[in-house]
C-alpha cells in the first residue's frame, strides 16, 4: 500500500466497544468477589480467594485506568478520522463543482 494512510472506521468502534465492556468486567470483579464469597466452602480457600481479590484492587484500578485512556484514544482517533473524512469529502466536492472537466474522470 506503501504511504497510503487506511483507517477502518468498523473495527475502531468494535475496538472501542471491546474496551468500554473489558473496563466495566474490571471495576466489577470486586463486586463479583463479595458475591462469590459462600461457593468457596472451606473458610482457607475462602479466605485465601478474598486475600487474592484484595491484593489485586490496586493492579485493577491500574489496569482499568490505562484502559479508560486507550478507549479514549481511540475515541479522539475516531473522532478525528471522521472530522478529515467530512473535510476532505467537502473540498472534494468544491473542487469538482468547480472545475467541470475532472468531475466527468478527463
């Protein structure tokens, strides 16, 4: 394709999509946590899971923050590609109302 800049529109928003719903699984594991406190059975194995779900709070609130900002990145990419899409797309359409003879492929 060489320098050719290509930017799937589709599979920003599926990216996006992804992201918004990874984030929101993260802030709800602690969540989930307390409600699967009764399946574990065995108070060690119990308390050995609620150990695990406490130490990992802070890399869950890291992790759930650095994927905020790459969704929001995406978010300004998209919103961005759509703004020089619809420029383009008008100064195109300038240009060949303009000058008659390209607009027919001469």
């Amino acid at each position: 394709m060489g320098n050719n800049l290509v930017v799937n529109g589709v599979e920003l928003d599926e990216s996006y999509g992804k992201l918004t719903w990874l984030k929101s699984e993260f802030d709800s594991i602690e969540t989930r946590n307390a409600d699967t406190r009764g399946i574990w059975g065995h108070d060690k194995l119990r308390d050995a899971m609620n150990d695990f779900a406490t130490n990992m709070k802070h890399h869950r609130k890291e992790l759930s923050q650095k994927i905020d900002d790459c969704r929001k990145k995406i978010e300004s990419s998209q919103e961005a590609f759509e703004e020089a899409d619809t420029k383009l797309r008008a100064e195109l359409e300038k240009n060949t109302a303009d000058n008659p003879d390209h607009s027919e492929g001469a």
